[in-house]
C-alpha cells in the first residue's frame, strides 16, 4: 500500500547525469536498437558539426572487438582549458558531464548544428559502460577517463610526439552499457548505411568506417554529393529522363540554404529523404511539405503553358506527380526546431514557404530549359493519374460488391467476436492447413484467422491497378479494414496486432517478406504504430516419453537433447504449420502467455526503402551481391 505520509523525503533529485540513466528513452528515444545506434550517431554529428563549420575533412568510425566503438575526427578538438564559472573543472570534463553544455548555443562557434539539443555527447557517455576520450590540440594530447557518466580518469596531457596519430581533433572510445540497452551488439549494416548517408549530405567530406570483428570495411567520399546520392538510390532502374535534376539555392534573409536533387523513374513507388543539418528527418516535416507542394505547382504550371495535360479534365494531383520520383532534400538552417530529440521532425513553420517559394521559381527556370524532360515527367504522371482512376473504379466495385455480399469482410476470414481494436489480433497465415489448425486452437474473443492461399503479388514491381485486382491482396485490404492509398485511413484498423504466420522454411520466408514489401509500400502506418508482427513457431519438437519440449533455435535443440540423452529421444523438426496439431499451435505460437513475436519496426526508412528495393525489385545484380555478402549469416536453408 503507498505510503499516505508524502512530504519532502519522498521528493528525489538527480544530479549530473543520473535523469539519463533513469529515463534513457526521454534522450535516445529508446533502449533498443535504434537507441543503441543513436550513441554513434550523436559522436559522429559532433564531428559532422565540425565539418559543417569548416574545420573536419575526415571522419573515422571502428566497431572494436570488445564492443566498444571509436570514432575520430581531425577537427579543432574539444577546448580543454579551465571554466571559472564552473568551479575551474576543464570544459572537456564539462561537455562530457553536463546536460546541455556544448557549443552549439554559441552561433559564432556553430553556424548550423544537428546537435541542436546540446546533450549528444554527455548522453553517450551517461550511457556507456566506460568511455575514454582523446583531444589533440596545441601540440599536445590530452585524455580522460569516464564510467557510467562519472569521472574514472582526470585530466591529463603529454607532448604530441605522433607522426602517425592527427595534429588536432577528437577520438572517443565507448562501450554502449548492457544494464541499460536491450542488445549492446552494433550492425555494421545500419551504421555503414548512415555514414555513407552523411557523405553524400556532406560533399568533400571522406568518412571511413571498419568492423574489426568481421573485417568489413567502406570508404565514402562523393564529391557530387546529394547528387550522387540520387544516383545510387535510383541504381540499375530504369530511368524517365536520363540527368538528374539539382537545385542548390539560399534565401539569405533567413538564412535558409535548400538543396534538391531528384530523378524519376518507371517504377511505381515512391522514394522521397529529406534532411536537416546532415540529420534524418524521417517524418519529414515543414521542408516536405514545400517541396511537395512545389513540385506539384511547378509541374502542373509548366504542363498548362506547354499544353501537355491531354487525357484529364483537371490538374494532376501529388500522388500522380511522385509516382517513381527519387528525390533527396537537404536544408540548412541556423535554428531548426525538431519535434524531440531523435529529430523526425522538422518544425519551423516559415520553412514550408521558403521551400516552397525556391524550388518552385528554380525548378520552373530547369523545365523551361529543359522541355523533354518536363514531358517525360508529365507522361509519367499521366499513366500514374489514368492507373490512379482505374484503381479507384476498382475499389468501388470492390465495395459494392462486398455490400452486396453482406458483411463486407471476406468470406475465408474467421473473425474474432472482440471489437476493440486494441484488443484484437489477426493471423494472417500461410495455407489453408495451418489455417484450419489455427482457427481450431484460436482464442476466439480476441484472435482472428485469415488463411491465405499461396504467394501474394510482389508489389514491388506491379502498378497499383494491378495490385488491387489481385485477390489476395483484396481479401488482405477487406480484412485490415483501412482502406488503401488516398483513402486509407489507420484509425479504421479493425486490429492492432497483424501477425504473420508462414511455414519456417525458405517458401514460407518468402511469402512474409512478398506481405512485409505490401504492408510497408502501400500501408506503412500499420508499421509505423506498431501493428505488424511476425510469428515465431518453433524449429524442433523433442520428445522423451511424456515429456516434450520444443526448440526455436538449432543450439536450443541440441541443448535440450544432451539434457534429455539421445537414447529414448525423438526429434521433430517442423518446415509447415500444418505439420503442428491445433493444441501445439496455440500453445507454441498463439498463447499470448508462451508465444514469441518479433515486432516489426523501420529503424531507417531509407535503409528499408532500399533493401526492399535491392531484394524484391528488377536489379539482379544488386541482389546477388547482397546474397553473396550476406551467405555466410544464414541460419536456416532449405536445401
């Protein structure tokens, strides 16, 4: 029972940098991956930050054996001399230990920052098992030592007698701290990714980047920068105009600097990044929004005065207008105002007509000098507006076809009688066997079965006429509830938990990932809030006499077979859903009280975007040499 006596001893007081210790999420956003991940990126902007002021050309990133990450910059090094007003400690120990102490409050030491919040590098460390630092200015180098936000080893300095080690810069040394990440493992896939991201942002700028545990390594210099960066996100695609558009203009007035570059494609998706200061706003925000709009108002102003817009009573809309647009938007701004500290997105309300206003008088000037391309464009956006038209009439006869039918719902869907949404869950599973084995041991107040027959269509590769004709994918749309494209709305959604549950074998993988590729191009809300889950049934049954326990991991089985002794002992080893009786799929899989889930979350969007792109699109070769790199990680193949 609480304690009814509430006075002053109940009240706590954090110092220093125990609130991040406590609340870790409030500052990194979470203590997953991303969170873990987060700690590099906030050293990294550090010295992008740097970069972006003009004194860092170089930037190295080491994944060490023990865990720990290292990352060295060649800027003017952190300023170690005395602070008075805070008690004469050096402003490293201060930067390293304070909330909100940095420079980036100084506007003559930091122009533009994406470090904006002021409590990167401190947070890191409040967060790391043990970080050591290493600053090389006037000569000398000077270190200290940290553990879990306190001071480990105090201030000292030697002669910079290196010839091989930097003049000057910054190298930090932290072991993220297992007592408060889930996982303290870093991808090298997701940091590699970032780093050559902040390349491209950062044209001259060389980022190296190693992974002593398995010996991977990537250099990223691009002189072309966003450019370029369009260049490889487009990739081996075929292409609606051959150069890429790039704009680069500034509003001087507010100090606002806007750079885009974009190309379009035969594809059908659209593949939009927008940045702020280097810093990844994959919410997009008030720099989204202006150039959507201008983009929009451009293309239909040009396609008027050029007489282009045949076929269509009215203007083409944005949806049209994006179809298989490839775009990168980078702004630079000296206050940006992000929504938390993970920085989706972008604020500051004066932007969206900034932006607006410089693509739109750039962009029509581009067109104007260039008339093919601004045709091809308009060709495009015809087709997408015509398909656009089609899947409309389609989904109208779709839903008066399910009025008529009654229900709406499709006929295979085994719905749960709950409907609270919140409470609801659908298995959206792989054949009509395990479906007939889940709708038998289903909880039926809150589980709901959809059986699916087959492969759903890869949408990657198909228009979205195409993509609503196809049955599976309807009885999908049906089921969810929410609609689809212009008309999909995420509050319909009839359950907050989609799982998906196919056979663990190699068909059974493919299948999830043709449902993943749906979900995050056509309904990436669901994603977003958390919705979407992926089953994990078990590899292995073992059994001995009555006794029987189930594996999901192959070390887990030959765990519990030297437990059990091989005499006596039967292995099961599951490929199909329908190989498990109703009673072994519920309690394996579908018990909330014993089922594993794995929550599907986009970390990065981009880095999503572009491994949907490489795996399920028409580049052979960028998949092969995805496979090739990655052979070696597989851990379940069929053969």
């Amino acid at each position: 029972m609480a304690d009814n006596n509430y006075d002053a001893s109940h009240i706590t007081v954090l110092e220093g940098l125990e609130p991040v210790r406590e609340r870790p999420a409030m500052y990194i956003g979470s203590t997953d991956v991303r969170g873990l991940h987060h700690l590099v990126y906030e050293v990294v902007d550090n010295a992008v930050d740097e970069a972006l002021a003009g004194y860092c050309d170089e930037i190295t990133v080491t994944l060490n054996n023990d865990g720990s990450c290292t990352i060295t910059d060649n800027g003017r090094g952190i300023p170690v001399d005395a602070m008075e007003e805070q008690g004469g400690k050096s402003a490293l120990e201060i930067v390293l230990t304070v909330l909100h102490a940095g420079g980036k409050f100084d506007k003559n030491t930091y122009q533009v920052s994406g470090g904006l919040h002021g409590v990167g590098v401190s947070v890191v460390n409040a967060l790391s098992e043990y970080l050591n630092v290493e600053v090389y200015r006037d000569g000398n180098i000077y270190e200290m030592g940290f553990a879990r936000g306190g001071v480990l080893k105090t201030l000292t300095s030697r002669a910079n007698a290196s010839v091989e080690g930097p003049v000057h810069g910054t190298k930090i040394t932290f072991k993220p701290d297992s007592r408060i990440f889930e996982t303290v493992n870093f991808d090298y896939d997701i940091l590699s990714h970032r780093m050559r991201e902040l390349a491209f942002l950062n044209r001259g700028i060389k980022i190296i980047i190693s992974d002593a545990r398995s010996g991977y390594g990537d250099t990223f210099f691009y002189e072309g920068g966003i450019s370029e960066f369009v260049k490889y996100i487009v990739g081996a695609k075929e292409t609606v105009h051959s150069d890429i558009i790039y704009l680069d203009t500034k509003d001087e007035p507010n100090k606002v600097e806007v750079e885009v570059a974009l190309q379009y494609t035969t594809t059908y998706s659209e593949n939009l990044m927008t940045f702020v200061n280097s810093v990844n706003t994959r919410e997009g925000g008030t720099h989204l929004e202006g150039f959507r709009s201008a983009l929009t108002r451009t293309i239909n102003k040009v396609a008027k005065e050029n007489n282009l817009l045949k076929g269509i009573s009215d203007s083409l809309k944005g949806d049209d207008v994006r179809e298989g647009l490839n775009a990168v938007i980078s702004i630079k701004i000296a206050e940006p105002q992000f929504e938390g500290q993970t920085k989706m997105r972008l604020g500051n309300s004066n932007v969206k007509g900034i932006v607006d206003s410089l693509v739109y008088q750039n962009l029509s000037v581009y067109f104007e000098e260039n008339p093919k391309v601004i045709q091809a464009i308009v060709e495009k956006a015809l087709s997408a507006a015509k398909a656009r038209e089609a899947a409309r009439k389609a989904r109208e006869l779709a839903r008066r076809k399910s009025t008529l039918e009654g229900s709406g719902l499709p006929g295979k869907l085994a719905d749960c009688s709950e409907r609270d949404p919140s409470k609801s869950e659908i298995y959206i599973v792989e054949g009509d066997s395990a479906g007939g084995s889940a709708k038998q041991g289903r909880s039926r107040l809150t589980q709901a079965i959809l059986p699916l027959k087959g492969k759903i269509l890869n949408v990657e590769k198909a228009s979205p006429h195409k993509i609503l004709k196809n049955t599976e994918i309807q009885t999908l749309i049906s089921a969810i509830g929410c609609g689809i494209g212009e008309n999909f709305n995420v509050e319909k959604a009839r359950y907050h938990h989609i799982i998906l549950m196919t056979d663990a074998d190699v068909d059974g993988a493919h299948i999830c990932t043709l449902l993943l590729t749906f979900f995050y191009r056509y309904m990436p809300q669901l994603i977003e809030n958390g919705y979407v889950y992926i089953a994990q049934p078990p590899l292995y049954r073992i059994a001995r006499g009555k006794k029987e326990v189930y594996a999901y991991r192959e070390e887990e089985m030959r765990e519990l077979v030297e437990e059990f002794g091989e005499k006596g002992t039967s292995i099961q080893r599951y490929k199909g859903l329908g190989e498990m009786n109703a009673e072994q799929l519920w309690h394996t899989t579908m018990n909330p009280e014993t089922r594993v889930l794995k929550k599907v979350d986009v970390m990065d969007a981009g880095y999503a975007d572009e491994i949907f792109s490489k795996l399920m699109g028409d580049n052979v070769e960028a998949r092969r040499e995805f496979i090739a790199r990655h052979a070696k990680e597989v851990t379940n193949l069929d053969i």
